[in-house]
C-alpha cells in the first residue's frame, strides 16, 4: 500500500486537513504512516491494502481504552477507528534505559493484579493480526487455552502444511496434560501481543502499548511474549521487578516456552516465512510426540537479549540471533 492510499482513507473518512503522510516501518501486518494536518499536528494512522473484517479496527481500539480505562496502562488516543482505517496520537519510541522497563513492570504488574476475573474470555470475539481470536467465556483456564489459543490454530492452511499428523497429535496430547504443566492462575486483563515491538513511549518517557489483542486470561501470556521475543538488554530488569511485584514463583522461566506456543502457533499461520517459529513449535511438541512427557518440563536457562526485531518463539529460554 502507498502512503497515497492512506491519504486517500483519512480524506475519506473526513481528516480532510491531512496534507501528507509519511511511511513508517515495523509493522508485520497492516501498513503504517504518519499524517501531517495543516495546523502541524501529526497522527499514526494504519489500514491494510485489501479492507479487513469490519470490526478489526472498532475492537483494536475498544482494547487499547479496555487497558488504559481498566488497568491503568498508558496507551494512545483513539482518534478515528473505521472499517479500513485507525488513527491514533502519536507516540514516541521506547528511551534505551533500564528506569523505562522498570517502569514498564511496574505498570504491566498493576494490569494484570488490578484486573483478576472470574472467567477466561472478553466481550467478543477480536483479531489478533487479522486472525480471528475466540474470547468465548469459560471458567477454566486451561481448557481456555487449549481450545482458544492453541487447537483454534490447527485448522489454518499453513499450520496444517508445517506440522505433520505426529504434531498435531502432540499438540493435543500435551492439551490433555496442560492441568499438569500449568498453575490453574487466576485470568486478568491482559495485552494479548506484547512483544517489544508494541511497546513505545509517550513523549515525556513513560512506557505506552500499541496493537492489543485483549482478553480475561493468563497474566503469563504477556509475559511469555516478552520473554520468548527479542527484547534489548536494558530489559533485563523487567524481569526482576515484574517477579517480585507479582510473587512469581521459582519455576516461571520453565512455562515461558509452553505458554508462547500460541505466539508461535499464530505466526506459522500469519505469514508465509515465519521467521523459525514451526521449528520452535516441534521442539516444544517432541516431548508429546510418543505420549510419554515428564509431568513437569525441564527449566531453561536465562535468555540472552537480542536488538533484533524478528518475532521468534523460544522453546529452551534463549533468544534468537
């Protein structure tokens, strides 16, 4: 899509004052830019080249109010949010500096503590990327995430093309055990796509969200995306502070890599490289594959830090170069 055709959309949807807009990158799905008003304001504005699900926009914008009107978390203003269009205010990227992740722990542990739920779901379906998430209520959390974050995913053409019957048989027998590998946690409000790329900065610093997935589920979730994903090695103290903020227990790191298979999951089925993540997946399945895992998984090591922006999964705690 040329930054032409956003013109073309804002003019439509009424931003008749935008004057130009100017390319950004980053994004792994939508395509992104910065409008310019005649009065000098400036505004993020993203669409897809083929118009997505009419509700796409409408429910990426009811999560980012969801999160700053529920937990507490700073996100843009919403200015605009139509079927082929949304616009925000804009923010500024994240300062390289260990203070702005610890404040980032700060607020993703107020999130998720402030917002513990008695169901597993949201409102409505949403997107994640411009897949269908399924929030359907339900109490417990395990069978949440086998139906909902993890099997929804098998149907998907390149799923289907990347793993074999063995693993998809793996991916259902580690389903039955998730109650023996998981904690039955509480759910919570939760970002649902919190890698480091979706995390900026306002223009005085403090740490921003951008492109939530939300959902009543798992506080672990966003966790495990950050932990599992490339992040700089000023976020190392995220990791300390959201533990002891949160009362983790010892054995956390061990379900990062269980927990980000949806992560995985959804890239295989979004794009057609998927940057490693069906290599990933089988990894994190062999256990499964003959019906004979260990009740509890082996603890990874510490993750060394990478700048890159490659959405890699994690199966052994380390990042990928």
């Amino acid at each position: 899509m040329t930054t032409s055709l956003l013109l073309h959309r804002l003019h439509a949807a009424g931003l008749v004052d935008v004057t130009a807009v100017e390319p950004v990158e980053g994004g792994l799905a939508a395509v992104a830019g910065i409008a310019v008003r005649r009065d000098g304001t400036r505004l993020f504005v993203k669409s897809f080249a083929e118009v997505p699900a009419h509700d796409l926009f409408a429910a990426e914008a009811e999560g980012l109010h969801a999160l700053r009107d529920r937990g507490g978390f700073v996100t843009p203003e919403v200015v605009l949010a139509t079927p082929d269009l949304l616009v925000l205010s804009v923010l500024r990227d994240r300062p390289a500096e260990e203070a702005y992740w610890e404040q980032l722990a700060h607020a993703l542990a107020r999130l998720h503590t402030s917002t513990v739920h008695d169901r597993f779901g949201w409102e409505r379906d949403n997107w994640l990327g411009r897949y269908q998430q399924v929030n359907t209520w339900t109490a417990d959390g395990h069978e949440f995430f086998a139906q909902n974050r993890l099997l929804r995913w098998l149907p998907e053409w390149r799923v289907r093309a990347a793993l074999d019957e063995r693993d998809r048989r793996a991916l259902e027998r580690l389903c039955e055990r998730l109650p023996d590998l998981l904690p039955a946690n509480p759910a919570c409000l939760t970002h649902g796509d919190l890698w480091a790329q979706n995390v900026l900065a306002t223009t005085d610093g403090r740490p921003a969200v951008i492109d939530p997935a939300v959902s009543y589920t798992w506080a672990e979730v966003d966790l495990a995306h950050l932990w599992c994903s490339p992040h700089p090695p000023e976020a190392k103290r995220f990791f300390s502070v959201y533990a002891e903020l949160t009362g983790l227990d010892d054995d956390w790191r061990t379900r990062m890599p269980l927990i980000q298979l949806r992560q995985s999951l959804a890239l295989i089925a979004m794009f057609d490289h998927d940057w490693g993540a069906a290599d990933q997946v089988r990894a994190v399945l062999r256990p499964f594959r003959t019906g004979t895992a260990p009740v509890r998984l082996p603890r990874p090591p510490t993750p060394r830090p990478s700048g890159g922006a490659l959405p890699r999964a994690c199966v052994d705690g380390r990042h990928c170069p």
